[in-house]
C-alpha cells in the first residue's frame, strides 16, 4: 500500500504517511541520502584538503547519515562507501590500515587540473 519504506528491520513511514502526519523533517533523517552524495562530500574534502583520515571522514559523514542507523552501521557504510570509491579508482589509501590517510587517485588529479589548488 506504500505506507512504509526500507528494509526490514529498518522500516520506516512513506512520504506520503510523513506528509499527512506532519513529520516530513523526520522522514528526511531517516530516509537519507543516496551515495553519490556521500562520494561527493568525500571527493569535494579532498579536492580542498588534499587528503583525509578515517576519523576525519568520519566527522564529514557521520551527521549527514541516516538516522536509522545505528553507531555500527554507519561506520559499516563509510567503510563500504570508502571500500566502492577505491575499487571505482577515485581514492586511494596512502596510509597504514589502522592508519589511513585517504587521498584523490591520479586518474582524478589529473581530470581536476592536478589536484587541490
């Protein structure tokens, strides 16, 4: 009937249902976003920053993610968020494991005129 979205056990009302409850702002926290943004605010940090760590990803993202989730499951998204960027060849890790330090990959450098100005 298209009263709940998301899946189980995260379900929470439609669009629809938060529009006639008055509860639009709270659907928009819980909805979240898709990941091209989340990649974007990781790529825009980096342009201007040159490189990031975890943590400092971590502070980027963890306020813009979905409600819904839990402290795990959000740090679980960053890692697969990161995980798909570096697979897609946008970021690389120039760091430890346990001490990444995140930067653009040369095939964005060069597309973006050589990096951060």
């Amino acid at each position: 009937m298209g009263l709940i979205e998301g899946r189980k056990p995260n379900l929470h009302v439609s669009a629809s249902v938060a529009k006639a409850a008055a509860t639009q702002a709270d659907y928009i926290r819980t909805r979240g976003r898709d990941d091209e943004f989340y990649k974007k605010q990781v790529l825009d940090y980096l342009q201007k920053f040159e490189s990031a760590s975890r943590m400092e990803i971590d502070k980027l993202l963890l306020d813009k993610l979905s409600d819904a989730l839990n402290a795990d499951q959000k740090a679980e998204k960053i890692s697969n968020l990161l995980s798909a960027m570096r697979r897609a060849d946008l970021i690389r890790n120039t760091g430890s494991r346990r001490c990444s330090k995140w930067v653009l990959a040369e095939t964005m450098q060069k597309e973006n005129g050589g990096g951060a100005e």
